[in-house]
C-alpha cells in the first residue's frame, strides 16, 4: 500500500504574481520607508530609479516623472531619505517595489512620528469623526479664505472663483501660513470667523484654509493641535486645502473636506455658473415642453366636446326654439313700446289742442280711449306671449316623443354594425358578422348566423 495524495490545482506563473501584487498592493499603501539610495538613475523618461538599503535588505523604488518634478532637491547614491508611497509588483520581473509619491530628508523622522502621535490622540477623542462633518453650502454668498495674501495660491482662488461663481462675495483674512506662532495666528483666525458678527462681518457661508505646497516643514504649523481644535469647533463649514495632493495634515483630517489643493478647493466650493445656466435651459426646455404637450391635449379635448354636444340635435332644436321665443319677446316688446309712444304722441296733441280750444270734456273722452287702447295693447300682449309659450311646450313635447330614448323606452330596438352603420335590411349582414342592438337600457351583442 502507498498513500495518495490529491493534487491541488497548480498556479501558471502570472496567476501566482497576481495573487502576490492583490495582497501586497491591498494591504500595504501609504507606507514611509527610511534607508540609503544606491544604484540610482535619472531615465530620460524623466522617471527615476532606485534602490533603498539598511544594513539588512533593500527594496526596488521608481519614482515616476509626474510626482518626481515636484521634487526639486537633487538625489545621488549614498543620500539617507525617507520615501513615501505604495507597495507594488512589478509583474514582468516578479519583484516588488516602493513606487514613491514623496522624498525627504532622513531627518524628518521626527517630524512625522509627531504627526503620526497627534492624529491618532485626535482621532481617538473622536474628532475626525464623519458625523461631526458639515456639509458644504452648494450655492454659498460669502466665502471666507484664510491664507496669506502674497502666497500663489490665493491668486488661483480668486481667477477659478471670479470664473466659476462671480456673485460669490469673497473676504480675505490674511494670516501668517508658515514660521514660529503661525499656527496661533491660524486658530485665531478661524474663532474670530466662527463668530463674524463680532468683528464685522456679514454671514459667512464657507470658509477655506489654505497655502500652497512646501516641505514637510513649511506645513508644519497646520499639523498643531490649536488649529485642529478650532477647525474642529468652528460652526461654519470649513475646507482645508494646504500644499499639494500628496500632502496631508492633521488640519485636513479636522476639517468637514480637505481638498487636494488650492484651486480645487475654488472647484469644489463655488457652482459652474456655465453648468447652472445650462441644467437651468434644459428644465425650462421640458417645462415648455410639457406644457405644450398639456395644451394641445386640452384643445383635442374641447374641440371633441364641442362636437359632442352639437351632435345631440333634440338638444340643439330645443336652444333654436329658445332663441326665438326670446326674438319675439323682443318684438312683441318694440311693437308695445311703439303702440305706446304713438298714444302718447296723440295724447299730447290732443291737449295742445284742448288748451287751444279749451274743451276739457274732449280731453276726458279722449283719456278715456286712451286707457282703453292701453287695456287692449296689454290684453294682446299678453295672449301673444301665452300663446308663443304654449307652442313651445307643444314643441318641447314633440320632440321627447320624437327622441331615441322615448322610442327605446316603448319597447323599440336599433341595431348597427360595431362600425355604427345602422342595419334596416337582412343583406347588410352575413354569418358571423357582430351586430350591436341598442335597447332602452343598455346593448346587446349578437353573432349572426343567417341573415332571413
């Protein structure tokens, strides 16, 4: 007997390199590594090539031209420095390497275990906290930036902001953003702000804490604690945007956004006036739109109904007769008003001439037929009007009698094609054609089957 053993799957050499680089690259970003440069090169791709040693071991490092031309200082064999950047694999050779974001001098290990030390006390009093974050004002009027006045960056501010959003108003409170005391000059600054009543200011919407890039040291006084306390306590959305993107401070972590840099803190704080006019367009655009739309189908409907109603002909027979008893009102009441004006006119020449001839028994008869003339043009009037009003009822009852409901209602029927094609002969049918019978309350649906 001999043991058995079931062979696992076996891994092709780039399968195997990718698992490593996943759990290398997944785990192991953001990293400082301290050591001396050795076998180093300057490719004229503008990357540079490296290696890091100690007295154990060393580890491959490219420091590409996108993040080596913001280096300025010059690198040689022999320098002792600390690289920033991520853990990567190098596939084709199967190797791992440092791919460097940032390098410094040896002697800046302080600086960063002071850093390091800070943020995790901060963060442990939960001031990084993300539901202590505020946010952002979309549409702010007042936006405050604390920073130097002479620095470039607040140039750049103020050409994206003037570009982007030129109804923001924006305040510059000039501080000192690097040297001795800076820092406290820079909390100052923000509790002043927090609070602008009392110093003045109208309402702030946002404020912005920025400067430009430098060395480890330049930034150093946004790695304090009092300006991370007064970022922390500030009430009014603040962003911070100190240095590039690569660099990060305790200040960032305190703030509701760190922005990568100053003129992307201008991108991110003030709208795109273009953008806004442009979404505003296609919302009236669709508006307009639909509100056409709406009008068309309102017009489609009214007109329909219109021609509803005019279909309906008992109903339009009936608004005829209406109409004309009111034009014989009007001429029966001309013709009294004409009859009336002519006695009148009789009568005030019969008193001109009973004042001429002084006969005031002539005067008396003739009043007397005038009251009779009157009696009679009333009594005419009258039956006139009564006599039109009965002819009208007549009519109106003429054509109840004559309407299809009335018809139904006595036990008729009327049948017509789906079409609405009225049937009165047996040919107008075949077998298996559908014929509709309207009957007084509703309709019946038939088949034919032979047409007799």
């Amino acid at each position: 007997m001999h043991n058995e053993t079931k062979a696992e799957p076996a891994y092709s050499v780039t399968e195997i390199t990718r698992e490593i680089r996943d759990l290398l690259e997944g785990q192991l970003r953001d990293v400082w590594i301290e050591g001396e440069i050795s076998n180093y090169r300057h490719h004229s791709s503008g990357h540079r090539y490296f290696n890091l040693k100690d007295e154990g071991a060393q580890i491959s490092c490219v420091f590409f031209r996108g993040h080596a031309r913001e280096h300025k200082t010059h690198l040689d064999n022999g320098d002792q420095v600390q690289a920033y950047g991520d853990i990567t694999v190098y596939e084709a050779r199967g190797q791992y390497q440092l791919m460097v974001k940032l390098i410094q001098p040896k002697g800046h290990g302080e600086l960063q275990a002071r850093f390091e030390a800070l943020k995790q006390k901060l963060k442990t009093e939960g001031l990084f906290d993300e539901e202590l974050k505020k946010a952002i004002p979309a549409f702010p009027q007042t936006i405050v930036i604390v920073t130097s006045p002479t620095g470039a960056a607040i140039q750049d501010m103020l050409n994206i902001l003037q570009r982007r959003a030129p109804w923001v108003r924006v305040l510059i409170y000039p501080v000192a953003v690097q040297g001795k005391g800076a820092e406290h000059k820079i909390a100052q600054a923000i509790k002043e702000l927090s609070h602008p009543e009392t110093i003045g200011l109208p309402p702030i919407d946002t404020i912005v804490v920025t400067r430009g890039g430098g060395s480890m040291e330049d930034l150093w006084n946004f790695n304090e604690e009092c300006v991370a306390r007064a970022i922390a306590d500030c009430p009014i959305p603040l962003v911070s945007a100190v240095g590039h993107e690569i660099d990060f401070t305790i200040a960032d972590f305190a703030s509701d956004l760190r922005a990568p840099t100053p003129s992307a803190a201008a991108e991110l704080i003030a709208p795109d006036s273009l953008e806004l006019k442009r979404r505003a367009q296609t919302h009236f655009n669709l508006l307009a739109s639909r509100l056409l739309f709406r009008l068309d189908q309102s017009r489609t409907m009214l007109r329909l109904t219109r021609q509803t109603l005019e279909a309906r002909e008992p109903a339009r027979m009936l608004m005829g007769h209406c109409q004309h008893l009111d034009h014989l009102n009007e001429r029966f009441t001309a013709a009294a008003h004409h009859q009336l004006g002519e006695q009148q006119n009789r009568l005030q020449q019969a008193r001109q001439l009973l004042k001429v001839q002084q006969l005031g028994q002539r005067l008396s008869l003739e009043s007397e037929h005038l009251t009779s003339l009157n009696m009679r043009l009333t009594t005419t009037t009258t039956h006139l009007l009564e006599s039109a009003q009965t002819s009208l009822a007549q009519l109106q009852s003429a054509i109840r009698q004559l309407s299809p409901e009335t018809t139904f209602a006595r036990g008729f029927s009327m049948t017509s094609t789906p079409a609405g094609e009225i049937i009165t002969k047996p040919e107008q049918t075949h077998p298996g054609d559908t014929i509709e019978t309207r009957v007084a309350h509703g309709k019946i649906t038939s088949i034919v089957q032979s047409p007799e």
